[in-house]
C-alpha cells in the first residue's frame, strides 16, 4: 500500500469585517495586520479569533434546558458570509452572520449555537423574499463538486475571480502579503472585481461586497414597524464535522514578492467560496511552482485542513501517505494515510488507484480489460490485465509522485468507530513504499528508532519516525476493527501458501517456504475490508438495480451436516450454526501444544470443502436482499474496490461510484447486461485461481526435483479404502499417498462409526522381525518422503516405515527452507 502525503498549514486571510458587536467576553482581537490594536493586558500573548468551544458537558446541559439549539449548518453558496441553521419550531431559519460567528464550522456540520442578544438580530424588511433569510439549498453532492460550476463561470470573469466573494469578507482579504487595508480600499478593490464578473453576466456575484439591505437591527429598528426580525446566533460547538475538510481550488504566488510571506506560501483558492482561502507552505506544492507558476494556472489542486485553533488565523493541515505491499509488488492499488485530529480521534483515509480516468468506458483498452478481467498472478510473473505502462507507473502509487486516486476517508475513534465518512476523487502523492517486512518491523519495535538504511527512501517533508507513528495507529486501530469484525460473526478460513525464492539468472526454485500471515498484513486487509463495505453501501443506496456487488452463499447444506455428524464422531465440540460460531470454534478447540496449529489446518481444509464461491452479482437480478449477504464476512453488502489495476470488477465499481458522486453520467447498462459481465468476471477469477494452484505445483515440482528427496511430518486429512490424504507440515501442500505404492504386506479399512481408518501392515525388513501395524486416522501424525517422478515435472508422496531414522541429513533440510516474498493474490 502507498502513503500519500500533504503537509499543508491553512490559513484564513483575515478577520471579517463588522464581527466585534458578535463577540462575547472573549472578544475577537484584533486582526494581525492591524498596528493600532495594542492592549498591555495581553501584549505577548495571541488573542482569540474565535471563541473558545463550549465544553460538552456544558453543550449537554444546554441543551436540555433549551438555552442552545442544535442544526445542520449551510452557508449561502452566493453570499457566503451568510449561514443558517433549521428552526426546531419550524419557523424562519435562525441566521448566523459571518466566519467568527460560525466559529470554524463549515457547510454541513451539526452544530450548537447560541442565540445573540435580541438587538443583534437581523432585521427583514417586508420585500425580502423567503432566499434572503432562509439561504439556499443545495443537493447531496459534496460542497466540493457544488463550487464547480462557480469556478468555471469565475475563470471566464476574470484572472482574479476565484478571489471574487472571498475578498469581500475578509478586512485585509485583498492584501496577500498579510498586512490590512483600510475599509475603504477594501471595498474600490472589490468593487472592481465586481464589475469584472458582471460584465460576464454573472449576476449577484458581487453581492457580499456591501451590506444587504437586510442587516443588523440598528438603534432605531424598533420604530420602523414595516420590519421584522430573524433570530441570530453563533456557533458554540461541533457536534459532528460532516464537512470532510477538503476543498478542489488554484495555487497561485502571493502578490507581493517582497514580503517574508512570498518565500514561505503560496495562496489556495477554493473553486468552493464557501471555504476559506489558505496559505500553503511552498514545500508542499509542485517543485517548479515558483519558476513556473503559469504552468500550474489551469491545474486544480485538493487542500484538506485539519486544524484551526481559535487563537489563529492558521487552520493546520497535513494527508502522510503511504503504501504496504509486497517487496516484489510493482502495480500499488492502494495507499493508507493517517492524521491524529485535536480531539483524540483520527483522519484514516483508504486511497485507491483511479483506474477508470486511464481507461475510458468503451475504448479499445476497456475492452481487453474486460475480456481479461483480471491479473493472473503466476509464481515467476504476472500476466497482467493492464498494459504495463498503466498497472506500473502511470496508476500504480509509487512513492514520490502525483497520483490519481479515489479514496475513502474517515473520522475513527481509537476504538475505530466511524464518525464520519467521505467519498471522492483526490490527488495524493505518497511519501513512501513500505513493504509488509518494513510495516512488521515498525510493529514490532514500537519505541525504537529504526535505523535510515533499515526502511525505504521517505521523502524529504516526512520522517521515518512519522512514519511510524502512522503505522502503529493505522495497527492499534485495525487491531480493535478486527476485534469488532469477529465479534459481529465474521469467519476466516486461513488457506497455508507456499512462497518461492528463484534464482536471478535461470528463474528456477532455490528454496520456499510456507508465508505467513502477520500484523502487518491484518493491517492492510481490515482497511480494504472497510473501504469495500463503505464503497458497497454507497453505490447500492445510488443505483439499487446496477450496484454490482460481492455475495458469499451459505455452505452446501448435505455437505455440512456430514462434516457437523464426523466432528461428533471425533469428538469436536464444533459449532456450525454461524459463521461466527463456526469461527470461535476453529480459535478455541485445538489447544496450545506443538500441533495445535496443525490440527486446525486440518480441519479448517475440511471446513473449506462445504463453502461455496463468493460471486460477483447485479443487485437488479435478485429479488431477495438476504441473497446479497456476505456469509464468511457476515455484512449485508459488499464489493470489490480497492484493486482495480488487477481486477476489472473493480473498475466497473468506480465507474458506479464516480456516478454515485456526480462525476459522471449515471450507468445506462441494463441489471441482465451487468449480470453477464458479473459472470465473466466470476468465471475468469475461478480460472486465474487454479492457473495459479498448478503454477505453484509446477514450482514446486521443480523444487523437489533440483533438491529432493524432501522429509517432513505430515497429518491426516483425508482416509479412503486405498489411500490416504495428508497436508505436508513443512511446506504446506496437500498430497494422496496410495497404499500400493508402500512395502504393505496388506491393508484394511474400516469406519467406526462415521471415523474412517485404515490399518497399514508393513512389510518386515527383515524376515525374523514381526509385521510393523501402523493406523492411519484423521490428525494422525505421520512421516513422509516427496519424491521427483522421473518421466514428468510432477512429484509423489511416500509414507516413511514407523521407527526408520529420517532420510535426509540437517544440511539437505536446510536447503530447502529458504524465505521469498509473497505476492499479493
């Protein structure tokens, strides 16, 4: 998975103008540019912008009593120093003037307020109409597609013209260098900004450069009998940030080119004018910004605050990226990034290579990828589904680099409970390429230093202790989402993989191993796990007929009730009823001992035999929801969307999703159109998987035949009448062993019950020695010999005579035992 990283510090221009009658006991201080305001009670120290939240006991309270009103806030896209919140009676909406007033809270968060003094009200005149004091409604697209169509006529306007609304709220908004204008020249420079936007047509677009007509009540409101009042509060809390903090805009040089400003910023526009503009650090935009800025004009860059205290001016932001993968992996689907918030939670996000910018729908390419479907993963290489141009540099995530990305963030707590949750296409750039071991390590040295030469190149604006504070909250948290997971009835059925090293020159097998499956791992695939549920609800709730989703059908029911009467008969206390009940079983039945672990492959390979495929499906093709359900993952819904550089299922979920989120056409496949590319899909997936299988075999085979004989303990999985099956301890295969290719003077089989047995009589080596018995059951423990066949690259199992020394000396053992990296399946 890749890292990507923004290290941004947002700053607000300024503070508005006419806010110091809004302001309780905190005040508002003065803005930072303006020399006269100096007071010796706090020189030296920063004064409040913003006032101070409420603490949540006191918001608690407040609520109750009725003295605080809680309400999603909107901002008046057109004039949008004007925000409201609902009415709880039901009436005019209550209105909330200015950026201090909303106290950092932005469109669509839940907020608290608390009503003004009655003096401060805003005063309607009979003429108003129900938008001026009601503000506008907007559709369920985030703030940042709805600014688009803002930008695009602004761009016409003028050079400046994403400055337009934005300059008429700040006092020294209009001064890029950090130093305040006067009111006057505030209002000529926007004036003129106006003018340029109208000439284009744009009407009202200069609307917040003087007051409404509809202002505070001034002394003599009471007297004037034509006019109302509207209820006016500020904002005292934030119950939920519903706003993802994330807005689409232009990077552009600070005007003055002297000041100590220019050499530290850049300035960030918001195509939506309903978030501020911010100051970026030079360190963070595009190396040859300053050189070239021109090259940039046309760009849109993603800016994301993550902190804004309120004795600042400074909203603080910063996306750390990065992936985890394979040492070998080269096509990166997917990153990770991870911010601390102020309040104790955390900024996850789940970044996805956006494959379907690169293929479009209906070109030729979209058409090799569909028939391919998917990657074919072989031991020596992959066959891609992709051109390599694609699957390797221009959408893979390497480190370093812009990259085109959907992503999925969310607020956890550090139990990993969602608290809020944001769908988008995004620009990440990852600081780094960690594989699996790098992760691992970090894990497992929680307070020490890793050494430079120990990790990957990070680039320059991270650390590798940064690094690695993300990943052990990225660990700690998929730690508790995995908890939860299992707790709620999710089953795994861990299959063991065998790993190859190959030789550099020939690509032939020197050594192997069984790969295992670690922290780091459990890491990664939580974080996949809950982007694909997130993806699935979403693209279900947009489009219930076309969503393409992921079922796991319950087992075969005749096969599990034989399993469920064998377990009685060996004496298990298996519980099949769940899956989750199936899982608890699997952890807690085989004790501790040396083959404990090996007892539960055993019967976790048994357990396999009943399941059937997931599948991928059109939603519109079933008619009964409960067959949408995911059985081994117990959820309702669920998708494939975090791997589509190999698998072109999930390029057909971005396509759905970027439709969910307005960025393109809604899908005009009909659900049976669908249903039959579901089917391709499902049916070249279960063909890459055996390819896979008999190149694994193939490999080893070789393997075997370059270095065997190989020994190892083996145990039972499987008794027939001539033959028996076992799972091959220290390499993780599965082989039949038949009794006619032993030195057996007989054999005999039986059942007692439904236990099958069979006894093996051995033939004496020498012929004053009594005939060996040996019984053969499930779980017995046996010694066996993989042989090379000498007319194929194929290998055979020998049982080893009960009490014969082993036929391998500890050097040819070792040979055969070395590590490899596994690629990702």
């Amino acid at each position: 998975m890749s890292h990507p990283d923004y290290r941004l510090n947002l700053r607000s221009l300024g503070t508005p103008r006419g806010v110091s009658s809004l302001v309780g006991p905190h005040g508002v201080g003065a803005s930072p540019g303006d020399k006269k305001s100096k007071n010796k009670n706090t020189r030296g120290k920063k004064k409040s912008i913003f006032e101070t939240y409420m603490s949540k006991e006191d918001v608690s309270e407040g609520l109750k009593r009725g003295t605080l009103i809680q309400g999603v806030l909107r901002i008046n896209p057109k004039k949008f120093h004007e925000a409201f919140i609902p009415s709880p009676d039901g009436d005019r909406d209550i209105f909330i003037d200015g950026v201090v007033a909303r106290n950092r809270a932005l469109n669509g968060d839940l907020v608290v307020v608390k009503l003004l003094p009655e003096e401060q009200w805003k005063v309607i005149k009979p003429e108003s109409n129900d938008k001026e004091t009601e503000g506008a409604y907007e559709s369920d697209l985030p703030e940042e597609l709805c600014g688009s169509h803002l930008l695009q006529q602004s761009l016409k306007a003028c050079n400046d013209s994403p400055d337009v609304i934005i300059e008429a709220q700040f006092d020294d908004s209009d001064s890029e260098d950090g130093h305040g204008n006067t009111p006057n020249s505030l209002v000529d420079g926007v004036k003129k900004l106006s003018v340029c936007v109208h000439e284009k047509g744009e009407e009202g677009a200069g609307a917040p450069v003087t007051k409404d007509e509809n202002t505070l009540m001034s002394q003599d409101a009471r007297a004037s009998p034509e006019k109302s009042l509207q209820r006016s509060a500020k904002v005292v809390y934030i119950l939920e940030k519903k706003h993802s903090r994330a807005a689409t805009g232009f990077l552009k040089l600070l005007a003055d080119k002297n000041s100590e400003l220019f050499r530290k910023y850049a300035l960030f526009s918001p195509s939506d004018h309903r978030v501020p503009r911010i100051y970026v650090p030079l360190k963070d935009c595009p190396q040859d910004f300053v050189t070239r800025p021109k090259d940039y004009a046309n760009t849109l860059f993603i800016c994301r605050i993550v902190d804004w205290k309120e004795d600042s001016n400074f909203a603080l932001g910063k996306d750390c990226i990065f992936t985890i993968d394979p040492s070998t992996a080269r096509d990166l689907d997917d990153a990770l990034s991870c911010k601390s918030l102020a309040d104790g939670n955390f900024e996850v996000g789940v970044h996805i290579a956006d494959v379907s910018y690169f293929v479009p729908e209906g070109s030729s390419l979209d058409s090799v990828a569909a028939e391919r479907a998917t990657s074919v993963y072989l031991v020596q290489k992959v066959v891609p589904m992709l051109p390599r141009l694609l699957c390797e540099e221009l959408c893979s995530l390497n480190p370093m680099t812009d990259k085109l990305t959907f992503s999925v963030i969310w607020t956890l707590t550090p139990r990993g409970k969602i608290l809020s949750e944001w769908f988008g296409r995004t620009v990440i750039r990852s600081c780094t390429k960690l594989s699996y071991e790098h992760a691992q390590s970090m894990i497992e040295s929680p307070t020490r230093k890793i050494p430079e030469k120990e990790l990957p190149p990070i680039s320059p604006e991270h650390s590798g202790e940064e690094v690695h504070r993300a990943v052990l909250t990225l660990h700690g948290i998929a730690k508790e989402l995995r908890k939860q997971r299992f707790a709620d009835g999710a089953l795994r059925l861990d299959q063991l993989k065998l790993a190859f090293t190959l030789d550099r020159e020939t690509g032939l097998p020197q050594g192997c191993h069984i790969y295992e499956y670690r922290d780091s791992n459990k890491l990664v695939e939580e974080f996949m796990l809950l982007a694909n549920m997130a993806v699935a609800r979403e693209i279900h709730r947009a489009f219930p007929e076309r969503a393409l989703l992921r079922r796991h059908p319950p087992p075969q029911t005749k096969m599990l009730n034989d399993l469920m009467e064998f377990c009685e008969q060996l004496g298990l206390p298996m519980d099949f009823s769940s899956a989750g009940a199936l899982n608890k079983s699997l952890t807690e039945t085989f004790g501790d001992d040396k083959y404990s672990l090996a007892r539960k492959e055993v019967l976790t390979n048994m357990c396999s035999r009943p399941m059937q495929m997931a599948l991928y499906f059109c939603a519109g093709t079933l008619r009964d929801p409960a067959q949408f359900r995911h059985y081994a993952l117990n959820v309702p819904l669920y998708t494939h969307f975090t791997s589509p550089i190999r698998r072109f299922a999930d390029v057909m979920v971005h396509r759905l999703l970027a439709a969910a989120l307005g960025y393109r056409e809604p899908p005009d496949m009909e659900p049976n159109v669908l249903q039959k590319r579901a089917d391709h899909c499902n049916d070249r997936r279960m063909a890459s998987k055996r390819v896979q299988e008999l190149s694994t075999g193939l490999f080893f085979a070789i393997l075997v035949k370059e270095s065997g004989p190989l020994e190892s303990e083996a145990m039972v999985l499987g008794v027939l009448n001539q033959a028996f099956d076992v799972l091959v301890l220290r390499y993780g295969v599965q082989k039949r062993i038949y009794c006619n290719a032993l030195p057996l003077r007989s054999h005999h089989f039986q059942k007692v019950g439904k236990k099958p047995e069979l006894t093996l009589v051995w033939e004496p080596e020498d012929l004053e020695q009594e005939p060996v018995q040996q019984v053969v059951t499930i779980f017995s423990l046996v010694e066996v010999v993989l042989r090379a066949e000498a007319t194929a690259l194929k290998y055979s199992a020998v049982l080893k005579r009960p009490g014969t020394e082993g036929l391998l000396d500890p050097q040819e053992k070792q040979g055969c035992d070395h590590h490899s990296d596994q690629r990702e399946d």
